[in-house]
C-alpha cells in the first residue's frame, strides 16, 4: 500500500505555484482493480508558448488510463519551479521534466524514480543539444565570444538547454564569470524569453542580438510550423549532448507501482505501439518535445547535468 496526498485539480494547481501553502498530513488513497491510483496527476511545463500543452500529452493520457485504470489529471504548469514544488509537497505523482530541472527537483529534496526519458526517434539514444543562435545576416555575432556585451536572449533560469548549459559555455568562453543571474548581467544583457519558440523568434525578430535555444525547436518544429524560414537563423555554438527530457514518478507510489509505471512508459509510450492501438494518428509524436518515444533511463544518466551545474555555481542546484 503507498501513502500521499489526496487532492483535487485545483488543488494541484494550488500546489503548482511558487508559494506553496502547507498541506496537511498525508491520507492514504484507495486503489482501483488494477492497484493504480484512482486518479493520477501528471505534471509539465510547455517548451513553446503554448496555451494547449496538453494536446501534445493526449496520446499518452490515453495510453496511461487504459493501462492503469486511473483518471489522469493534466496540469500545465508555468514554469519549472512549479513542478518541482508541486513533486515536493506530494501534489504530483508523475511529471516530465526537462535535465536540470530533474537534477534541481532531487537536490530540493524531491523522492522520484524516473520512468523513462524520451528519444526524438526509434532507435535513436536520449539527448539533445543547446544551440548558441543568431540571426544569418548578423555579422557582429558568429560565436559565443560575440555574445559578450550584447542582448541575449535565454529561455528559463530552471531551463537545461535555455539556461544551464548556455551559462557553462559563457563561462568556458570568458563572457560571465558564472552562472549566477548577477553575473550573467556584468558579460550582457539577459532576456528571459519564457520558451525556446519565443527565444528563437525573438532572436529572428532582432529584439535580441543572440539567445540560446533546444536543436529540434530551431531545425524543425519553428521551421514545419511556418513560424521560422531556413536559413534565418545561424547556430554558433552547439553544446554537448545533453541527456534526455524524462518522464518522473513520485516515490509515495510505492515501488511495486513505479515498476509497472517504467513497463508501460518504455514499452508502450512509443509512436509504433500508440499508433498500432488507435491511440494517434499521423506522425503521432509525444509531448511538445515531439518525441518518438521513451527509453529506460536511470538517475546517473543525469551526472553531467550535475557537474554542469557545478560548473555554473548556480544557486538553483545548491538547493
């Protein structure tokens, strides 16, 4: 038998903003036929500055309810903060988060296992990269050492590949002398654009001389959307791989719970097994990362965000 919070959506997105209240104690939650939850709370944010984040979850909604029984509560947070306060104070059983924002919930003191982390395609391994942009015709900025002085635009202070790694390579390159927001401030002028489709647009529509963004944003999503045309933007500066946006399950689930979660997340939250039962259509690609899929994952995966973090000094990882 597990023990959490019981709660309502409104008291998700209650315990989703940055002032969390205190919850009373813990009360046990009745269990359906299958030994799920009767209703499970997934968590995100939105990578682009969407309004209907989740539509790109209903595929896998669908697949979680079939398998588990439960009703899934989507809740659109506003930004990574909120999920991971929400983990925390026991208001949310599953949640997707990106690199740093993983590594920042566990450093805070959230239990979690993770599920899974999601691949761009089959067969492909977990991963990414930061993209240091500018505009094609902008002479002034054709590496990160230019981003010195200028207006930058970044996505998130919570964000992988829109903040974290962005700050290590200001540092490797001499731009800031760290990663903290006052320093960032002394080598430029930080923009905190809110998405990585906001952050890319923004660097295109000139109101930031440079700015940083997540790969497939910039080379597909922003491009098949009509939003960016290509071409219109140069990549500068390509971080290193960056292990892969992950699917987290609360550790008051009890164990035996998560392990049929990670089942059900590697072996079936794929575009081939969802399209095979009539779960999607079309090219079926899962969250707004358009993802093909999930793979295993495990919490090690995310030691090089750790040691980025130590890089950085950022405060956000110190807890």
């Amino acid at each position: 038998m597990f023990f959490r919070r019981r709660h309502t959506a409104a008291a998700v997105l209650a315990g989703l903003a940055l002032t969390l209240s205190a919850c009373s104690g813990s009360d046990s939650e009745a269990v359906n036929d299958q030994g799920f939850p009767e209703t499970l709370t997934l968590a995100a944010i939105p990578a682009e500055n969407s309004t209907d984040l989740k539509s790109s979850y209903e595929p896998v909604i669908a697949l979680l309810e079939r398998e588990t029984g439960s009703k899934v509560e989507f809740v659109q947070a506003s930004d990574y903060a909120g999920v991971v306060e929400g983990l925390i104070a026991g208001n949310v059983d599953l949640a997707f988060f990106g690199p740093f924002a993983y590594v920042v919930a566990g450093v805070n003191g959230a239990e979690m296992t993770p599920l899974g982390a999601v691949v761009k395609d089959k067969g492909t391994p977990p991963g990414y990269q930061s993209y240091g942009l500018a505009r094609a015709d902008n002479a002034q900025v054709n590496a990160l050492e230019d981003f010195k002085g200028k207006k930058v635009c970044f996505v998130d202070p919570g964000s992988t590949s829109g903040f974290l790694y962005p700050s290590a390579g200001l540092i490797e390159k001499k731009v800031i002398a760290s990663g903290s927001e006052a320093d960032l401030s002394a080598g430029l002028q930080p923009i905190y654009a809110g998405g990585h489709d906001a952050s890319a647009l923004a660097i295109a529509a000139g109101d930031c001389d440079a700015g940083f963004a997540f790969d497939t944003m910039v080379d597909k999503t922003l491009i098949e959307k009509g939003d960016l045309k290509p071409g219109q933007l140069k990549t500068v500066w390509k971080s290193e791989t960056i292990a892969g946006s992950v699917f987290a399950a609360n550790n008051d689930l009890g164990a035996d719970t998560i392990a049929k979660l990670k089942t059900v997340f590697t072996e079936k939250v794929n575009a081939e097994y969802m399209l095979g039962e009539g779960l999607c259509t079309g090219d079926c690609r899962i969250t707004d990362e358009r993802a093909w899929g999930v793979v295993p994952a495990e919490d090690a995966d995310y030691n090089g965000v750790r040691h980025v973090c130590e890089v950085t000094g950022s405060e956000k990882c110190k807890g």
